[in-house]
C-alpha cells in the first residue's frame, strides 16, 4: 500500500511539475503559485461540499443522487446544514466540474470565477465560520500576470482549469484528501526552493517539521492542541494530523501569522487537509505585540521556526517589560533580535506537561547581554531539556546552521541534552535533506538521554552555569575529526556548488558582524 502511494504522488509531483513549466510562461513562478493554489482549493471546495451532500443522500436511501446534478434552488434548501457543517456553501452551477465543462465557450471566465470566489466568501458570512473564510481568495486576482488580454487571461484560465481537474487523487473514499494536501506541500516545496527567501521565509522543509513534531510526540499517542506563533502556511502544525492522525490532535490547530498572503495560505492548507473550520484557529497578527490565542493557552505541543533575528519593539515600548509573558526574565530579548522574545512567549504558554520544540538562530544559544541574562533565566528554572546541532543548507533562502531548542516544564533531572546532527543529512538535490534514517537516529538519542561519543552529550547544571550559560552544542561536543578517505570526485562537487553560494554566504557574515557590533554597544 505504502508503495503504491509512493508511485501515485510521484505521478502527482510530475504532473504538477509539468502544468507550472507549460502553463507558466510570463508569469513569474511565485505569483503563479497563486492561480494553481487557488484553483487547487477551489476544486477541493467543490468536491468536498460535493461528497458530503451525495454521502448524505445516499444514507437516506437515494443512491443515484448527484449534487452537481441539481438546480441552484433545490440546493439552497440545505445551505444552512451545509454551512454548519462545511462552513463554506457552493451552489451546483458554481462547484468546479460544472464550470470546468463550459469553461472555453465562456467569453467572460475571468469574471464567473472572480464572482464565484467572492460568492464561496459571502457564504460564511454571519456564521461561526466567518472568521476562518474571510479574505481566503484575496490572493486570487486575475489580473495581467495572467495575460494581457482578456482572451489570453482566459486561455490560460481554461488551461488551468483542465490541468488542475485532471489531476488523479484517486477514489475520493480511499484517502484523498492525503493527496489534495500533498499537491499543495509540494507546490510549496517547489516555489520555495526556485523563489528563495520570498518562498522559504514562510515554508520550512517537510523533514525539518516531521522532525520537530517527532520531538513533542515522542511517544505520545494524541495531543490535547498544537500552537506554532509563527506558523507561516500551517505546515508544522499538520504534521501532527500526519503523523498521530487528525482525530488524535484532540481540541484543534492553533496558529498566528503577521503576513497576509501566507496567513492565507494557512488557512486554505488547514481546508486541503480537511481540517474543518471548528477545528482550527489560524489567526492574523504580531505575535509579540498583539498575541490572539490567550484563552486558549496553554498548549501541549508547541512546535515553530520563528523568523531569525527580526528586530521588535523590545524595551522602546515601556507595557512589554510587565507583560507576563517576557516578564520573568527581568529582561526583554534586544530591539535587533526577537529571537528570545519568541521563545519566552512560548514558554509562556506552554502547558506543565507540553513540548516545545523551536528552530533557533544559532546566536541566541551563546550571545552575551540581554540574552544571556534570559538564557540563565530559562536554564535557572530547568526549562532546557535539549539543544540540537543540525546541518548546514536545510532551508530555504539560508545555508547557515541552525539549531533545535526543546523546551519542558515537567523535566525530572536538571541537565541539559546537546545533540551534534550536523552530519545527518544526504545531499540529492542542491539543498542537505533530513531522510528518515537521519530523524530516527536524532529521536533515539532524545530517548536514551545519555552521553554518546561525538554525538551527544549529558552536561549538568553546574556545566553549563560554569561555562557562562553558554549552551550551542560545540561548547559540549566535539566532532570526530579522525582522518577520512577523500573521494576526489566529491570535492569537485563540493567546489562547483561553492562559487554560486559565494555572496549568500557573503551577505550571511555581513550580518553576523552587524549582530556582533550591535551586540558590543550593547
């Protein structure tokens, strides 16, 4: 079964593959997400909407009933169940396959889509599901990224359409939906990968957040809610409903996002999913500033790669310093660098039983000042279980190293794991990748929780106040630097891929002087 999974999203991978590089054209990549994307989650609307009306019918006994079959008047009958269920309404002669079927006879396509995005929208309004429906299309403008007519828009408006309702996911009963997300992940992966920082600010590689939802499972098998401040497009916090099975994340998905686009984008991957709209809180906003999910904390299982070293008001605004989420430190994370100031609000809203698992800068493990003094305050009070070394080149936009930092309330010894996963990558693409061996071996030494040679390290409290509350993996661990066999032929390979990164790692050490200088007038 497993395999044939495999076969059949490979087949999906191509077929996407292909519709970008054929239907693309002028359009550059990271806008033309947009139209695949919106017209990806217009089709699942539709045929999710489509088969739960059918599957209705059915069990009252009339099995030849077609939704898409009906007169609009018939189906408003049962908008309200619908919607109460759904939280999104379609009438038939809007759902995807009937306006696919007339699409290259219809002159005015553009505007039948642009009204029907904007009729799915008005659906919710008034409802419990408002909230999670609003703006969800904002991003799907057909405009003249399209095409510079309106029959070029259309043309490539029909293509699409053909393209995307072509696409095989199977028999709808056996796991389609699985599919419907995973066409979304991979166009995220793709557009992430040949966009750079616009793509991978807001999407982190699939292993990187098995990995992290692994963490705070471990062996868990259901978690009462996960949280992510910054959850970008959602995808850490699916990775629950993967790995333990939707059903088992018991009271929900919750998440905040500063960006527009990309909070838009959570959303509809919580719908892909189908996660139904009372199951999940994707909220807009400044975490830091205005938090929204304060009746909702605390939280279980908290899992996030915040963005590295933004500047935040810090001490500039006088309320955050008695705000009781950075208040216990005595000391707010530095105006340059909000990397601390995410990690003490989750920490703050982490449950006495939760995990958080969190992608750090690597500088916040070892900088002096205002994060050192917050670094005692976490390492003072036993919340550090683990800190963990990974490779190089995992994200999109940056090859810098970073870090995991796990934190814990409910620790039964105060010593501090430092896990070196620097060398566990493969390298198949032109980015290092997490495979699954790789994850195996970093959970299995979180488990044992003991000093392995050149690969963890159990240091003691006293270790580490001794050592300044320095705590980046180096300072504990040394890597095996006995002689290795040299294969030529990768050293060429290496040298090649160096030049191209030559700048980006120019401008990476750039800022890493500015943090430094900064950190000096401090």
């Amino acid at each position: 079964m497993n395999n044939k999974k495999e076969i059949e999203r490979e087949e999906l991978h191509k077929t996407i593959w292909k519709i970008a590089n054929e239907l693309r054209g002028s359009v550059d990549g990271w806008d033309f997400k947009q139209y695949v994307l919106g017209l990806l989650f217009y089709r699942f609307i539709s045929e999710n909407i489509e088969n739960y009306v059918n599957e209705n019918q059915r069990k009252a006994g009339i099995n030849d009933f077609k939704y898409r079959n009906i007169s609009d008047d018939e189906a408003l009958l049962g908008k309200t169940q619908i919607l109460e269920e759904k939280g999104l309404f379609i009438l038939p002669s809007e759902l995807f396959c009937n306006v696919r079927k007339n699409a290259d006879k219809n002159e005015n396509l553009n505007v039948v889509i642009s009204n029907i995005f904007n009729n799915i929208e008005s659906s919710a309004r008034g409802t419990a599901s408002e909230d999670d429906v609003k703006g969800l299309f904002d991003d799907f403008t057909i405009d003249n990224k399209l095409g510079n007519t309106v029959d070029e828009r259309n043309e490539k408006l029909v293509k699409l359409l053909n393209a995307i309702g072509e696409l095989n996911f199977g028999d709808y009963e056996e796991n389609k939906i699985d599919l419907f997300g995973d066409a979304y992940e991979f166009l995220m992966t793709m557009y992430a990968s040949s966009a750079g920082k616009s793509g991978g600010e807001f999407f982190t590689p699939q292993e990187v957040g098995e990995l992290l939802a692994k963490i705070v499972i471990m062996d868990k098998t259901s978690v009462n809610k996960v949280y992510d401040p910054a959850c970008g497009s959602g995808g850490l916090l699916l990775k629950f409903a993967k790995i333990l099975g939707k059903e088992n994340v018991r009271e929900g998905f919750f998440g905040q996002e500063i960006n527009l686009t990309t909070y838009n984008l959570a959303r509809i991957n919580m719908f892909l999913h189908n996660i139904n709209y009372n199951n999940f809180s994707i909220e807009r906003g400044d975490t830091l500033i205005h938090p929204v999910h304060w009746n909702d904390e605390p939280f279980d299982a908290i899992v996030s790669n915040p963005p590295y070293s933004i500047k935040w008001a810090g001490k500039s605004n006088p309320l955050l310093i008695n705000d009781e989420r950075f208040a216990p430190a005595g000391v707010l994370a530095p105006e340059s660098k909000a990397d601390l100031a995410f990690t003490m609000h989750m920490l703050s809203w982490l449950s006495p039983k939760g995990t958080a698992a969190i992608v750090e800068f690597p500088g916040v493990l070892y900088r002096g000042g205002a994060e050192q003094k917050i670094r005692k305050y976490m390492i003072d009070n036993n919340f550090v279980d683990t800190v963990i070394q990974l490779p190089s080149d995992l994200f999109f936009g940056t090859s810098i190293a970073t870090c995991i930092l796990v934190l814990k309330k409910n620790k039964l010894d105060n010593n501090i794991l430092f896990v070196d996963a620097s060398n566990e990558f493969i390298r198949n693409t032109n980015k290092n990748k997490l495979s699954e061996e790789n994850i195996n071996n970093i959970i299995s030494l979180l488990k044992d929780r003991k000093s392995v040679e050149n690969k963890s390290y159990l240091a003691t409290y006293e270790e580490i106040k001794d050592n300044d509350y320095n705590i980046s993996v180096n300072s504990y661990l040394r890597t095996n630097t006995e002689d290795k066999k040299i294969d030529i032929n990768e050293v060429n390979r290496k040298l090649a891929e160096i030049v191209p990164r030559q700048q980006q790692i120019r401008e990476e050490l750039e800022e890493i002087i500015k943090e430094l200088e900064v950190d000096y007038h401090e």
